[in-house]
C-alpha cells in the first residue's frame, strides 16, 4: 500500500533530497581550496637502506625494519657506516610507507650541496608495515617500543665521530607523530633522547574514529602523560595541520593543548606557515614542496656551530620555529639580532612631508634614503604602514612581515614617542622593477567593524561595508565570529579606475586565538569569494576578534559584503504547520474527528491570517504612542523592522517565504507520514504483530523513571541530546502504533458493514465506560493523523537545536557539559511534554475543557513567529512547543 502511494510528485522529492546529501558530501570532500602543493622531485634516484637491527631486537619484531634515505653518490658513501650528519627519523602513520621520507630527505640533501655540505642529516625511517594503527590500536604500544630501540640503534651509528649526536629529531606524519609523543611514556626511555619533535596531520587530542579499547587507552595515557608532566617535559614540539583539504584528520584534533607550563609547543595550520600559505590534504603533507621547504630551513637554522648537532637550546629551538612557522620577518634567521642599524654612507637622501607617498622603481643603480619627519604626522595619526613588493633585499626592521607578493610593516606612532623620523631604504636594483608604498592613517579610519550574519540567516540577512578611502591596508573586525560551527561566505568586489594593469590584492583571515589564518590573493578588479570557518572555537576568556586583513591598492574601491545561505524559511515553515495544528485541534473539539494533515494544510494555511497583523504591528509602531506601550510590556523589537534597517524586507518578501513555507510544510509532512508507515513495515517485518492497546494509559509505569533519566541527560550533559532522545521515544511510540493498526486491519473482515458495526460496538462500550477507555480503529487513525503534525513540529525542533548539539561534540574533548547551554530550558518542559503526547490518544482528549483553549493558541502563536523568529532562530522552538504544551495538558484538564 505504501508502494502504491508514491507519485512522481514523491519521487521528485526524493530525488531533491539525494540531490541534497550529494551537495553535503560534496561539501565534505571536495569544498575547498584546489590542491596549490607544489611536487617534490628527486634529482637522483632514492636509496633506502636497510639497518641492520640487533637479532634480538629483530626477532621480537620482525614485521619492522629500519631505513636510511640516500640518493646517488651520498647514499653510495653512506653505505660504509659510521655516519657524520645529524640524525632525523621519520616515523610514518596508518598505513603509510616508509619511502615517504624522500621529499624531505631529498630537500635537505640538496640544501646540504648548497653549503658544501658544511652541516647535513641523515634522514632514517621507520616501517611498521602499513600497520592500520588508526583502525586496530593493539599494536601502537610495540610501534613506540620499537621506536625506542631504533633510536638507541641509530645513535650507536655515530660511536667515535668528533661530533657524535646524543639525540634525534623525529618527524611523525598522522598516528607516527603519536607514537613519538607515546615514547615519553615508556619506563627507561630518557627524555634526553629527542631533541626536536615536528608532527604533520596528527590527532593529538583524540583519535578520528576510536574503534576499539586500545586505541582510547593509548590515547588516555600519553595525554594524561603530557598533561601531569608538562611541568618536566622540555621537549620543543611543533604540530602542523592540514587544514580544510585534510578531511581524514580535522585541524581541530592536531592542536596541542595549550598548558601554563609547557611553553615549548607550538601549533598551527599549513594555510597559516609563511612561505607555505597552502592547506593541504592528509597525504600531500608529507611530499608538498612548499612546507617542506620551511621544515628544511627551520632544521639548518637549528644547527649549534659549536656542536655541528641540533642546539639544546629550548629558547633558541621555539625562536626558529616562531620565525619559520608562525611570523616570517623577510630576513634570515639571527639568534640576537641587532637592534641599532647603521646607515652611514654615500647615499642619497631624500625628505618626504606627505602622508601618502609611493615609490616605483626601475633600474635604479644607487641606494636611496627616503626620510619622514614624524613631529607633525604624530599630531594627525596614529599608525605608519609601508609595503614593498621586492621580496628579495635588506630590511632594517624586525616588526616586518612577509606575505606572498609583498613585504610590509606597521607601527603604532605613540610606541615610538623619542623617533624623530622614520626612514625607508630603498637598495640599488638592477633591472627588476618595484614598487614601495608608504601611509600614514588614523586607526579609526582602516579598523571597521563587521557582524557577522545570524547562523541560520539562510542568505536573507547580510552585512555589507564599502570602503570608500583610497587606503593600503584596512582592519576588518569580524564581531561574533567565534565557533566552529559557524560557516560563512564573505564577497569582495573590487572596482578600479583608470588601471591599465591588474592589480593584486591580498586577503588575509586572521584568527588570534589559534595559529590558523588562510590568504586569498586576487587581481583586481575582480569579485572574490572568502570561505570563513574555524578550526579552533575561541576560548570563553578571549576576548580577541577575529580579522580580515585587506592589503589594497589606492587605485581601487572594495565592496565587502557577509552572507549565510539559509533563512527566515524555518519561521514561515512552523508558522504554516502552527495553523495545520489548530485546524486539527479545532476539529477534534468540534466534531470529534482529526482531518488529514495534508487537508488541514490546504484548508488552515493561508498568508492573509498571519501578514495583515504583522504589517499592522510594524505600522502602529511608528507611532511614539504604541512604541511606548511596546517597550512598557517588555516586547522585543519586530524582526520585520531589523530586516528593513538591514535592507532585506521588501514589498512580497513575506508572501513569497510564506508559500514557500507552505511547499516545504507540505512535504516535510508528506517525508515524516512516509518514514512512520515504513519504519511500522520494518517493525511488523522484524517482530510479532501487535494489538491495539485495550487500556489507554496516559502514564505507562515506565514513563516517570524514563522522563528523570532523560532530564538528568539534559541536566549533565546537553539539552539538545535529551531532545533528540526524547524525540526517538515519540517516534518510536507513533511507529508502535502504526503498526498495531496495521494488524489490525489486516486482521479484520472484508466485509465494511460488519466493520462500521464492530467499531460501533467498540464506540459504545467506549463511551460507557467511566475508569478505562478503549482505542478503536478510527481513534487511532485519528490519533496517527495528529501524532502526524506534532512529528512535524516536533522535527523542526530537533532540528533547529542541532548546532548546540553539533557544539557540544565537537568539544566534548574538552567538557562533558556543555555551558551554557541554549536547548536546557527547552529540553526541561519539553520532555515531559513529549512522554505524555507519546501516550496520548484523541479519544482521552475529546471531552477536554482545555481542548477548545488549546485550538485557539496556535493562531497568536502562528504570527509571533513571524514577527519575532524571522531574523532569531533560537526563539522559534518556543513558538513551537507552548501548543504541545497545551496538548499535552488535555489529558488531565
């Protein structure tokens, strides 16, 4: 019969909802940034050479091995040990080969040939096999034991050489950086041992999916490890994430927990790395060219000159890593760099008085001082900012950062109160054209702030700013951005005038609470698209705000403009179902019958019974009069009139999103009644039949105990999972019932006169009884047609709680309850409204004194929710729940 039902009106909305979750996956793995990585190549053909492993060691574990990478004439000289560089072993993750540490190995090799080969590493590897350590935790704990004898192995390679190492860097690509945190917690390992811990894609915090026991227990100790000892542990660890192409491993995981007294950990996302400034997928991580490159810098610049090892210098080791990973200078690596500067000499001076000055160069042959006097600037402005796109040259200045395709600082006049004058040194060219662009400017000016659009705004609310000066760098405070469950879409329209070449402009999120900035790069004039979402929520006690960072040109005008897709659409949905519901309601009380829900939808949702008082509402409030009495009864402001001041209310709006709500009512309805006959299918399928209930019991002797547990869950955990519980428990009850008229149907006689004349009898013996009542076949039909409706509201409910759910998560790493918590009142009243409206049938409610009340709520409550939901989301589940309530009290009024 169900088959039977499906029209292609239905199929259509199936279609449309696999339509759906194909946008959804193909968010997931394919919405993001292409692959910007660039190939690391070899220039000889790669050697791994197989360590010979004591026969002890071998026959314990003689699934692992251990490698040295080597390429032409360095791998045909190493093969006669003792070695003379500097010891790294890469260790790989799930399933990851050993051969991986080529791109690095080789990187560092031809870095070597550059200096003569003055310092060098020797790059080992590990092979555990392709062991599926992410999917069977059993073998992480022999991974670190083995671990732990290849670095003792590797370190006897060295016996007798003038600069013997006493320690090894390890670099651990997903679980293999674990593991290498894992062997802190091994009994007689010395933490002396690693000098220098880099992690690529691995998730410290939590395992991606915890299968079994023993991943999780492994997890618990060496977090717990970490955490107890971190007073004691000195080991310089660096974690570097993927980003958004890594959909294996979230960033959010690979964050080192951030302790007071473990001060040498650093993390931060790929996108962020300068020089880098790519996500990266979970495998390209460990070949990208661009982050390798960085790693192999930050190694050489490690090196003790004394020792010709790695310097045991935690000061010295987490200053190379801030400089290559976190804030490039566009200088070299110096461990006391000089703060005086001296610029003497022959060259040319030149004074300039303007606030905005710009300098192009071409094939200029003598160096040039360009100087200016800061004692009337001082009196004007605030801040000083100057950029040059020659990447390659001297800077005088440490407060300098680099980015793709220029270099440029900023400085807070009042920081320097004894600087008469700031001084740009331009340095002789030869043939290679730049450009240097100097400003002066008030902070008020190029610091604007911008809210970000309410979550579920669905793209009918947005912000919009146009920056009308001709400025070079502008500050965009991104206010209300701060959880991991927000995703936005920001739009940057540049208009140039009188530009005979493309201009580029540079865009950069930064998140100051976590090392996670990304940089969209565009030529202008042009439309450009900036994805907006966070790895890391920003902590209750920050009180930072995320920015996007403008670098402009004074040529163009920049339009930026904030939108969410979604909308006001929820709101006209509940309100479409709020007037079914009183329809329903109504008839029950007047005629003893509940209408199909599809029915009452047709009959009961019509625009003109919900716009007219809203329109009339926002009119009387331009009266000072009735704004007064507003603001005396304490009523919010009218979401109508925020989306007028917000220029997205306009003349239809309303009536459209109404039947658009109507569509969507609709087949939701049509979506849940389908689930319920299906799910009874299954039911019936899997056990025996059932019967309709003999007794109707409005309060099972299982519902008290089932209710405290499900308030309990909402108390200490999170009210939108009590929720979600409770509206398994209803459904499960509707389902129940479903298929015990489906028995029973099938069960009765073809014959319809004898079945009206049974459902009669039933009726009668029904209605004189005092103490028990009866369901017959039509009441529970009726039932099912209500319980229909509820499942509806009841839906949108759970699902406009899902994002406090999604939250608490995604964090349930770091708290068991979530705080505060927006569903909590909402899940204590509705809770128990759900376990009674599971027992209740239209036949213990149609001699209800609250019945006709509880038909006329829906209406007032239909029109609130337009004209208070529209713009805030969180408000319509209350609209939605108070006639559940109400429904709910029938039983016992």
């Amino acid at each position: 019969m169900f088959l039977h039902s499906i029209n292609l009106w239905n199929l259509a909305f199936y279609v449309f909802m696999v339509f759906l979750a194909t946008l959804g996956l193909w968010d997931v793995f394919f919405g993001f940034e292409e692959n910007k990585c660039s190939m690391s190549y070899m220039f000889e053909y790669p050697e791994y050479q197989k360590i010979e492993l004591p026969k002890k060691l071998a026959k314990r574990y003689p699934a692992y091995e251990l490698y040295l990478y080597g390429e032409g004439s360095y791998a045909e000289e190493h093969k006669i040990l003792p070695l003379t560089g500097i010891p790294v072993l890469f260790l790989p993750g799930n399933a990851g080969s050993y051969k991986q540490v080529r791109s690095i190995g080789s990187i560092a090799l031809r870095k070597a040939e550059d200096i003569d080969f003055k310092y060098h590493f020797d790059f080992f590897s590990v092979n555990f096999n392709e062991e599926l350590v992410a999917l069977y935790g059993g073998s992480l704990q022999k991974q670190t034991k083995f671990v732990h004898e290849c670095i003792k192995t590797i370190l006897k390679l060295y016996k007798g050489q003038e600069f013997a190492p006493k320690s090894v860097a390890i670099i651990g690509h997903s679980m293999g950086g674990l593991v290498a945190r894992a062997l802190l917690t091994l009994k007689n390992f010395k933490h002396d041992l690693i000098n220098l811990l880099i992690t690529q894609a691995t998730p410290h915090v939590a395992p991606v999916m915890p299968l079994d026991r023993f991943i999780t227990d492994f997890y618990t100790t060496v977090n717990n490890y970490w955490i107890l000892n971190a007073r004691h542990i000195n080991l310089t660890t660096l974690s570097v994430a993927g980003g958004f192409r890594d959909y294996q491993v979230r960033s959010g995981l690979t964050f080192l927990p951030k302790l007071s007294h473990h001060t040498s950990a650093l993390s931060v996302v790929s996108s962020a790395v300068p020089k880098t400034w790519v996500s990266t997928d979970h495998l390209s991580i460990v070949w990208c060219k661009q982050l390798q490159l960085t790693t192999v810098r930050a190694f050489f610049d490690l090196i003790d000159a004394d020792t010709k090892q790695i310097t045991q210098n935690s000061k010295k080791k987490l200053s190379v890593l801030s400089h290559h990973f976190i804030r490039h200078p566009s200088k070299h690596f110096e461990e006391n760099p000089a703060i005086i500067s001296d610029l003497t000499g022959t060259s040319m001076w030149v004074p300039v008085k303007v606030s905005k000055w710009t300098y192009v160069a071409y094939n200029e042959s003598e160096k040039i001082y360009f100087t200016f006097p800061l004692e009337n600037h001082r009196k004007i402005y605030s801040h000083v900012y100057c950029q040059s796109t020659m990447l390659q040259g001297v800077d005088l200045s440490w407060k300098a950062e680099l980015l793709p395709t220029i270099k440029f600082l900023t400085l807070r006049l009042q920081d320097y109160p004894s600087l008469s004058h700031l001084v740009v040194y331009v340095p002789s060219v030869h043939g290679s054209k730049f450009v240097v662009d100097c400003e002066f400017f008030k902070k008020e000016t190029r610091y604007i702030q911008l809210p970000v659009t309410h979550l579920f705004s669905f793209g009918l609310s947005s912000r919009k700013v146009v920056l009308n000066t001709n400025g070079l760098y502008y500050n965009l405070e991104l206010l209300n951005f701060g959880q991991i469950y927000q995703a936005f879409k920001i739009n940057v329209v540049s208009k140039c005038s009188a530009v005979k070449e493309e201009i580029t402009s540079i865009y950069k999120l930064h998140i100051p609470w976590s090392y996670e900035d990304s940089l969209t790069i565009a030529q202008a004039p042009s439309s450009t698209e900036i994805s907006l979402k966070l790895h890391i929520a920003q902590p209750e006690n920050d009180s930072h705000v995320a920015l996007l960072k403008m670098y402009t040109s004074s040529d163009c005008r920049y339009e930026v403009s904030f939108r969410f897709h979604g909308g006001a659409l929820p709101a006209y949905v509940i309100s479409n179902m709020l007037l079914t519901y009183r329809g329903q309601l109504y008839s029950l009380f007047s005629t003893g019958c509940c209408l199909e829900y599809a029915t009452m939808l047709d009959k009961e949702a019509k625009p003109y019974k919900v716009d007219p008082f809203v329109i009339i509402i926002k009119f009387l409030l331009g009266y000072k009069w009735f704004k007064e009495l507003w603001d005396v009864l304490l009523l919010p402001e009218l979401d109508a009139i925020i989306l007028t001041s917000q220029s997205m209310c306009f003349p239809l709006i309303s009536l459209i999103l109404f039947l658009f709500g109507t569509c969507t009512a609709y087949w939701s309805g049509l979506l849940s009644s389908a689930s319920v006959r299906l799910l009874s299918s299954l039911w019936l399928a899997l056990k025996r039949p059932s019967e309709l209930p003999k007794d109707i019991k409005m309060i099972s002797p299982d519902l008290p105990f089932l209710t405290i547990v499900l308030i309990i869950i909402s108390w200490t955990t999170c009210g939108a999972l009590a929720i979600l519980l409770s509206y398994v428990y209803y459904v499960f009850k509707v389902v129940h019932l479903q298929a015990s008229l489906t028995t029973f149907k099938n069960s009765q006689p073809v014959n319809p006169k004898h079945s009206r004349r049974s459902e009669k009898k039933s009726n009668h013996h029904k209605d004189s009884s005092v103490h028990h009542l009866r369901l017959s076949a039509n009441d529970a039909e009726d039932s099912l047609r209500m319980h229909s409706t509820v499942i509806n509201l009841l839906s949108w409910i759970v699902f406009l709680s899902m994002p406090s759910l999604i939250y608490w998560l995604k964090n349930l790493r770091y708290y068991f309850k979530l705080n505060p918590d927006p569903c909590k009142p909402l899940a204590f009243i509705l809770i128990p409204t759900m376990a009674v409206l599971g027992n209740t049938y239209t036949v213990s409610i149609k001699s209800s004194k609250l019945l006709k009340t509880a038909s006329q709520f829906p209406l007032p409550l239909a029109v609130g929710v337009i004209a208070f939901g529209s713009a805030h989301l969180y408000r319509v589940p209350c609209f939605a729940f108070i006639p559940l309530l109400l429904h709910a009290l029938c039983n016992f009024m």
